[in-house]
C-alpha cells in the first residue's frame, strides 16, 4: 500500500509549496525549542544539579523496566490484533454476505471509537458486569480491540493487490478457496503490506502510554511515579519523551526502509470489492 494510492504525486509547484513549507515548519519549530530553552534556563531547570540523578544506574534501570512493559503490552497488542485483523480481512473478502457483513461493520464501527474510550469501557463498564481483567489485559484488549481494525484494512489492501491470476491459479489445480488464500495470497499480501504493519505498530507503540490510564507499569506512568519521587517533573518527562522518540523513530526507519527495498508493482490493478 503505497502513499500514491491515497493521492496524486505532487507537481513541481505543488513541490515548491511544500518545501518552503517545510523550511517555514522547521523554523518555526526551531524557535519554540530555543524559547523553551531559554525559559528552563531562567528557571534553573537546566542546573547539572537537577540532571545529575539521570547520570545514575538506578533511575535508568526503573526507567527501562518500564520500558519493557510497554514492548510487553506492544507486542502482545500486535499479535492479537493481527490475527484478528487478518480474520476480518477475510470476512470482508468473503463471498458469503452472513461473513462479509460483520466483519465490514465490525471494521467501520471501531475505527470511529477512539482507543482511550475503549479504555474507559474496560476499566469503568465491564468490571459491573463481573468481568473485572488483570491490569496487564485492562490495557491489551481495548488497544487489540481498536488496532485490529486498522490491520483489517492494511490485509485486505494487501489482498487487493495481489494479481487475480493467482486465486484462478489455486482454484484451477484444485485449492479450495480457503487453501489458495492460505498457501498462495495472504503470504505474498503480508510480504507488500509488511511496511505498512510496521508503521501502524509504531501508533500502537504510541497508545501503550493509555497504560497510564489504568495505572499499568508502562514507560509513562513509570515516568509519573518516577516525578513525584524525585521532584524533577521537567527533566524525568523530557527524559521519557526522548525515550519514546528513539524506539519510535528506530520504527519508522525499519519502516522506510521496508519500504524503499519493496519492488514496485508491475501495474495497478483494480480493488477487490
């Protein structure tokens, strides 16, 4: 799912506007940063005093663990909200109205519901009902919940793509359908589609910081634990947010490069419905 499916390439004038766009951008995001330099240093936010607890083993280590809860919670998000959206990719392509019907809806209702109201479902509407999850899920279920949807579409896309040829392939030397889509399409669709898979784990990266919601040990809440310790609220949050720009930006780089080394397709080929 390449970016010129969603618009037109940009002319030379179009180019222009956004490169000087971009340099008016960074400009302007420059001076904020050098304004916000200027007032911590006023207020002595940038004393090494104030820096130095960050230069310890043991705030690193508390840190990191918190690290790790939120790559826990990340990546079992994003098992099970690829299996599912995988599931609901193919209910959508499924010639079968009772299978395509719910999966569609199912996939057009959640992508309007933001995350963090899910949350909220979760942690204040089901335990009334008796079903009261562990911290961990409290988190995981609603972040499969909403991301499985967004996979739905990144499969099905990836489906899409894939030349009609193939499926007529499987059938005519006898595949049943399941089996052609199983053993011959939906390999090759997760391969074009992989860059795409990265970049939305990189958002379901982001949404693990919900955890802060339910008092989950993720890197967020344990940077608010970690301010009301030691009283530095500007310099922990700083050094959160550094964290979180590091392993998202690593993401996204492995997702360019993903896909920078995917081969073009040889044609566009018209959407499945």
């Amino acid at each position: 799912m390449t970016s010129t499916a969603l618009f037109d390439e940009p002319g030379p004038k179009a180019r222009r506007r956004i490169r000087i766009a971009t340099v008016l951008g960074t400009l302007a995001a420059v001076a904020l940063v050098a304004l916000a330099v200027r007032q911590f240093a006023a207020n002595g936010q940038l004393d090494a005093a104030r820096w130095q607890p960050y230069a310890t083993w043991p705030m690193w280590r508390y840190l990191l663990d918190g690290l790790w809860s939120t790559f826990l919670a990340a990546v079992v998000s994003a098992a099970l909200s690829m299996a599912l959206g995988l599931l609901l990719a193919l209910g959508r392509l499924s010639p079968r109205r009772w299978v395509r019907l719910p999966a569609a809806g199912y996939v057009e209702v959640v992508r309007t519901i933001p995350a963090l109201l899910l949350v909220y479902v979760v942690l204040f509407a089901l335990p009334r009902y008796g079903m009261d999850l562990p911290l961990f899920w409290k988190l995981v279920v609603p972040l499969t919940v909403s991301n499985a949807a967004a996979f739905a579409e990144i499969f099905r896309a990836g489906i899409n793509a894939i030349e009609r040829g193939q499926t007529e392939a499987g059938l005519a030397v006898g595949l049943t359908r399941f089996q052609t889509m199983r053993l011959i399409v939906v390999p090759q669709a997760a391969r074009r589609v992989l860059p795409s898979i990265v970049s939305q784990s990189v958002g379901l990266l982001k949404d693990t910081s919900l955890g802060f919601i339910v008092s989950y040990g993720e890197l967020l809440y344990s940077g608010k634990v970690l301010a009301a310790y030691n009283h530095l609220v500007i310099q922990t949050y700083l050094v959160v947010a550094l964290i979180y720009l590091v392993v998202n930006a690593s993401l996204s780089k492995l997702a360019r490069t993903l896909e920078a080394r995917r081969p073009a397709p040889l044609r566009r080929r018209p959407a499945r419905a």
